[in-house]
C-alpha cells in the first residue's frame, strides 16, 4: 500500500506509540482488503460504547488508551450509551452499571471524543457531505450515511473506528470505491408503505433475502428520512446491508448502473407474512420508539397521538441529548412525562440493560429493534405500527 512520508512517520512511532499501534492496525486491514492507500477521513462514529457490549475488559482497555493522552484527530461521536447519561437514576437503571458505564464515557470524553451517544449523528451536528469519506460504525449509522446522503463508509468495528479517530484516516477499500457502490440485486416495492414499521418490516426482510448485497428499489414513491433510516437499520440488521438506493430518491440511484440486474418483487402479503413472524402476539410490558434515534419529528407526532390521555403502561422514546433538548423546549417531554411516558436520552431498547430492568415483552416499530431484541435482551418483540402501539400503551 502507498504511504506518504507523514504515514511511514507514525508507523516508525514518530507520533508516539498509540498512534503507531492503530495505524498498524488501519494498515493490516488495508491489506486484508488489498487497499492501494489511505484516505483521510471527515468525521468518525465509534461504537461499543454501552457497559453491556463491552464490560470490564473494553473498559479497561478504553481508560488505558485515555490514561496515555490520546486524542482523536476528527469529529468524533458515539454511538448509543447503555443508559441515558444525565437521567439514569430516575429512569431506574442499576446503580453499578451507571458507575462503570460513566467511566467508559469519562475514558471517550479525555480523547476528545464528543460526548454525543447516538446512532443517528447526521441529525446531531455530524452531517457528513456527499462523496466525503468517513468511517462510521453503527450499522444504521453507515447505512443512512452512505445511501441518503452519498457519503462513504464501510461499517467500521470498534477498535477500527477508533483507530481512525486517532489516526484522522482510514484504507481506500470497499464502500469508499465507486465500483463497490454498484447495485447488485433489484427490488420491486408492489406495495404502498405509510407507518415507520412498514419501511422496517421492508428492509427485514429484504436484508434477510439479499444478505450483504447493494439493493436498487423501485416502485417507493415517497419516504421521508424517517423512513429511510428505519429501511436501511432493518436491512443492516438482518442482511448487514450497508448501502442501497431508491430510484428517484437517493443521490447515487441516478448514476449507478442497474442493466442485467436479478429482480425480485415484494407486495403486500410478504410484508404482511414479515409482520407476522416478528411478532409475538403477546402483549407488551413497555412501548419503546426511537430504532434508529427518534426525530423530533417522530416525537412530535408520538405527542399529538398520544392527545393528553393517560398510558398505563412505561412508554420510552430513545433519542440523542440534542433532541430530548429541543423536545423539551418544545414542551414535548412535559407531554409525554405527563402521560407517564419518558423521553430516554443517549441510550436505546437494545443497548440498555432493560431485561435486568423488569421488562420482558417490548413493543416496537421498528424492524431492526424487533429483530434484536429476543437475542440481545432476552425479550419478546411485539411488533406493530405507532397507532397500534400507543393503544396497546393507553
Ligand atoms: Fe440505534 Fe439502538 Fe436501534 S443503536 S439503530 S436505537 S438498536
């Protein structure tokens, strides 16, 4: 792989012995994916993030690496946290996972890293611009990044994203590469799609069936990037799907080439068959929204259905700080607290501990959370549309 004079000098240990040591690791993957350099990155997401993920020795390696005076070199945000950073007491988290999940963030917060903790960073101040190069780690995060907005990130893991942080680069291979960006596989919608839950009943099931391919749409006529980001976390989930396009809707659907492609069609039954094998059919113990992060659209629209009535079970919405902060300008929270709902900041239903929480049938619109949430939290999915969730709730 070329490297510039500057690169051989980290790699020499000239930067010192930190960034020599995620360099190498930047360089060895490289090679892996026979990468002809590296590029610089604009901006970073890292993931394992929640005390959950990566318990006592991610934290000990984490407090390690800050111990030594490492700085990130990009904008860097985080992904989800395991609790909401300001609230947790009074949401109910356990008292030893916030001290232990508080030393993680303390550990991201001395290397510069911002403070952020979610999956939806575009709408947080990290807006990438089309054809920048990034190296994002939540898959949600990548796949948003990479198709609604044409910029360019193969799904980082952890260490990867942070050593791109530190080392402001990353190697010039896969999705960063326009031949990569191509579509392999079309995709017929037959079917209207309105509610969030239909868009990520969608993409489960088209990432179920493509697995790890470029998918083209047709026949979506309109998706907001609500929408959008509920498609492509679903498809990520359950197919590892990092980019797609929509005819007429997403920047690069213009310019790729769809000649010759396999096509499959999907109508109203296979969503309808979807909907039914993600959901349990039992009654849900918590509503939670916000898989990917609610919008402050999203939250607006939960307030005005929510209408004043009283819930009578726990309803979350999860988002990042900066919306929980313009939804309680807005007066949101005080709806939706007056409800006896809570708006959860910097964490989510997945990387939360919700099952040590009392919960064990969660009700979702989302298809990525649905898909999730029997594996990593031990719960049963109940899956439905808004409408039908906030009912379940009141
Ligand atoms: Fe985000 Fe958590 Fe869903 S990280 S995409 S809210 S599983």
């Amino acid at each position: 792989m070329y490297l510039t004079n500057e690169e051989e000098k980290i790699l020499d240990g000239e930067m010192g012995e930190v960034q020599e040591r995620m360099f190498r690791l930047l360089v060895r993957l490289g090679d892996i994916y026979n990468a002809d350099k590296m590029i610089k990155v604009g901006s970073v997401q890292v993931a394992g993030v929640s005390y959950k993920s990566i318990g006592d020795p991610g934290t000990e390696f984490l407090e390690d690496m800050s111990s030594k005076n490492t700085k990130v070199k990009v904008l860097t945000y985080l992904n989800p946290a395991g609790m909401d950073l300001e609230n947790w007491e009074k949401i109910g988290f356990p008292k030893n996972f916030a001290k232990n999940q508080l030393r993680i963030i303390n550990a991201f917060k001395k290397m510069g890293i911002i403070i952020t903790s979610t999956c939806t960073p575009y709408l947080a101040g990290n807006l990438p611009r089309f054809r920048e190069h990034i190296a994002w780690s939540e898959s949600s995060a990548v796949s948003f990044s990479n198709s609604v907005i044409g910029a360019r990130t193969n799904r980082e893991g952890g260490p990867s994203a942070l050593a791109a942080a530190i080392c402001g680069r990353t190697a010039n291979y896969g999705l960063h590469l326009w031949e990569n960006r191509q579509p392999n596989i079309l995709i017929k919608v037959k079917t209207e799609l309105n509610y969030n839950s239909d868009f990520g009943s969608l993409g489960y099931l088209v990432g179920k069936t493509v697995k790890n391919k470029i998918p083209y749409f047709t026949g979506i006529k309109d998706a907001d990037t609500d929408h959008l980001k509920a498609l492509g976390a679903a498809m990520a989930a359950s197919g590892a799907v990092a980019l797609y396009h929509i005819e007429g809707l997403t920047p690069e659907a213009d310019l790729v080439n769809t000649k010759g492609l396999e096509k499959i069609e999907i109508g109203k039954e296979e969503l309808n068959d979807t909907f039914e094998k993600l959901n349990s059919n039992e009654k849900p113990d918590i509503v939670i929204f916000g898989c990917p992060h609610a919008s402050i659209r999203e939250i607006s629209s939960i307030c005005e259905k929510i209408n004043g009535k009283k819930l009578k079970k726990p309803l979350w919405i999860c988002t990042s700080r900066l919306m929980k902060e313009a939804a309680d300008r807005m007066g949101y929270t005080e709806i939706i607290n007056t409800a006896g709902g809570q708006i959860v900041a910097d964490t989510c239903m997945v990387v939360s501990p919700i099952e040590k929480m009392g919960f064990n049938k969660t009700g979702v619109n989302s298809g990525k959370a649905a898909d999730y949430l029997p594996g990593f939290c031990k719960q049963k999915v109940i899956f439905a549309n808004i409408d039908k969730l906030i009912e379940e709730a009141i």
